[in-house]
C-alpha cells in the first residue's frame, strides 16, 4: 500500500489520497496509452491495483487495429470487472515482489482487461506531456489467461502448429504445486514488463512509434542476435536455421507447420541465442534479455517468472497405433507391399519410417517447408 493509499492513516491523508485518485480517474478518461499523456508524479499516487480497469471503447478500438495489422479479423471486448480472472490478476499484482512492484508502480499506467481477443497480451506505449515514453499500458486478454500456468503455456505453444496425431506438445512452467492461473498472469505480465520498462529506460522504442526504432536498432539488446538493412530486420540465426522463421504463435490450424516439425524447430532453437520460438520475429527477445540483466528481476522470484520453461514433444503410442492400424489398411487394400518397400527404404531409414508411417503424408502436408525440412520426419 502507498502512504497516500486511501485505507488507514489519517484523514487528511486518507482526503489527499481519495483527491488523487478522483484526478487519476478523471485523466483516465482520456485513456493513457491513447489520447492522454501520463503524469509520473500523479501516476505513483495511485496503487497498483487500482490501474484495473475494463478496456474502454479507446482501447478496444486500438486493439482492434492492432489485429488487423497483423492480419486477423478478431474484434475484442471488454472484460468486465467481475470477470473470473479479473480477481486473479489483483492478486496477481498485490503479490510481485517488491522491486518489480515498485517498477511496475512507476511505469505501468493501466491494466486493461479484454475478452475475445487475439493473442494473449500486449502493451502500448505511455508517453508525458512532452512526448517522451515512460511506460506503457498491458492489455490482458481473460479469455486465453483462463488457464493455469502449464495449461496457458501449452495453448500458446502449441497454437503456433498445426494439430497433427500423434504428437503432443506440453509446457511445464510450474510444478504442479503452484500451477495457477495467477502465475500464468505473473509469467506473462513480467514478460510485458519488460517491454513497459526498457521503453522508459531507452533500452528499445515503440514498435508502432517509427521516431523510436532507431533506439530499437541501436539497442546493444537488439544487436545480440540482429542486424538492419534499412526498414528490415536480419539474424544470422534466420539464416542458418530458416525452419525457425515458421512458427506463427496462435495461427492454430492455419499455421505453416504441422506439430510433427515441432522436434526440429526447438532443436535449432537450442542452437540459437533466443530464448523462445517467438524470437525469430523481429526483436521480441529484448524484453527477456532486458529482464535477465535488470537487478530488479535477479534472484527475485521462482524459474518460471524468470524464464525457465520445459517443452516436451512426444508421440501419444495410442494414437500412433490406431494412425499405424490406418496406413497398413490402406496399403493391403491397394496390393502393393513392394511399393511401401520402396517408399520407406531400407535400413535406418526403414526405422524410421515405421516409428512415424506417413512419411509422404508429412512432407506433402509441409509444402511451406520446402527446403528446409528434411527429407525424413524428425525423431524424438
């Protein structure tokens, strides 16, 4: 709680303390992050949980345009209060650690909460009366957030694949103990943090803010794992490992892969210096290098809230046999042993092929991968 905080202490505190507030809301109605340029001074007088707010029609007006540019038609809503998730994300933010506390407290402007979003969430930027950012906005979306940390995790992983039995994809953010819906809020609301306070700190611009790319582009986060060559981004790493460049996170059944490539994505992955599958597109991996090396960040919280994750890619036997049973039906109707015979091969390619049958099937089904993928499905 703030000193001015409007419970406890005394009247006059508490008087000043409900002025604040009354004047933060009036600024509010101007949406900070859209139309209204932000106060720090006024903005640290108001708890954190008090920055809660509904989207107001400002918000999901931009949260739709945002969808549109990144070619989806989702129109969001907003979330009311009373949402399920809405009480999760207070207590959420009533239990950050003090020092990501104090950062958000002095750099996050508002928490808008959505449904029927895209994605699951997103900032924008914050600036003063003289035009500089200095935090940002997060925008939640409850809908993909009503899940438990592993659960979330695995949705989103998955949504960049295409559903393709008989393999599985799993994430563990958290032993089974602490998997809740309020660390999948604090996984991700760190994660955007991130973004919220290396724009303040001038560690990276405003992706939407063209005046601020040059900070973006002359950041020593950026220049990790990118370089430009004018308005575009370039990675070594997208260049040894172009399969990576695939993935679409939440494309779900229209995305360019099937689950099957998932094994050689997140092998080349462990090949590169970003610290997920989203790094491939364009400089998202600065938030979490700005999060590695912020002393706030060190030390403070368990491995999921700094970044640690296990993705398991596995074949469920059971499907597999029934998808098995299937392709050796179709090949004794069609009367052709010989010509399995030489479609798998022989030896260490046979192998493989009666680990996962529908090798043809796999490729045929990956046409974005060509000559990228490799002529045999991966193993593991």
């Amino acid at each position: 709680m703030t000193p001015l905080a409007c419970r406890g202490g005394t009247v006059r505190r508490r008087a000043v303390g409900g002025l604040l507030l009354v004047l933060f809301a009036g600024a509010l109605a101007a949406t900070p992050c859209v139309t209204s340029p932000l106060d720090p001074t006024a903005l640290r007088a108001v708890p954190l949980e008090a920055r809660i707010h509904s989207a107001p029609p400002d918000i999901t007006a931009l949260a739709l345009r945002r969808n549109r540019a990144h070619g989806v038609a989702i129109e969001p809503h907003p979330a009311p209060l009373d949402h399920p998730v809405a009480s999760a994300v207070r207590r959420m933010l009533a239990g950050l650690p003090a020092p990501l506390r104090a950062l958000a407290e002095d750099h996050v402007a508002a928490v808008y909460l959505l449904q029927d979003n895209f994605g699951s969430a997103r900032v924008e930027a914050a600036r003063d009366a003289q035009g500089r950012l200095i935090g940002g906005c997060v925008l939640l979306n409850l809908d993909a957030l009503a899940r438990s940390a592993n659960a979330w995790a695995s949705w989103r992983e998955r949504s960049a694949f295409r559903a393709d039995d008989p393999y599985r994809l799993q994430v563990t953010l958290e032993p089974a103990a602490t998997d809740t819906v309020e660390n999948a809020l604090r996984f991700l609301f760190l994660h955007e943090l991130g973004h919220v306070v290396g724009m303040a700190a001038g560690v990276h611009g405003f992706w939407a803010a063209p005046e601020t790319w040059p900070t973006t582009v002359h950041s020593p986060f950026t220049r990790l794992s990118w370089s430009t060559d004018g308005n575009r981004w370039h990675s070594p790493w997208q260049q040894r490992h172009p399969v990576l460049t695939l993935p679409r996170f939440y494309r779900f059944e229209t995305a360019p892969l099937p689950l099957s490539a998932a094994p050689l994505v997140y092998r080349a992955l462990g090949g590169t210096n970003w610290p997920s599958a989203s790094g491939p597109f364009a400089p998202a991996s600065i938030p979490d290098a700005v999060r590695r090396s912020s002393p706030g960040w060190r030390g403070c919280c368990p491995p999921a809230a700094s970044g640690t994750a296990t993705v398991s890619v596995r074949r469920d036997t059971r499907v597999w046999s029934a998808a098995n049973r299937s392709a050796s039906e179709r090949v004794s109707s069609a009367g052709s042993a010989t010509s399995v015979a030489s479609r798998v091969g022989r030896g260490s390619h046979a192998r493989q092929s009666q680990r996962h049958p529908r090798t043809p099937q796999w490729r045929a089904e990956c046409g974005a991968c060509a000559g990228v993928l490799p002529s045999t499905p991966p193993r593991g």
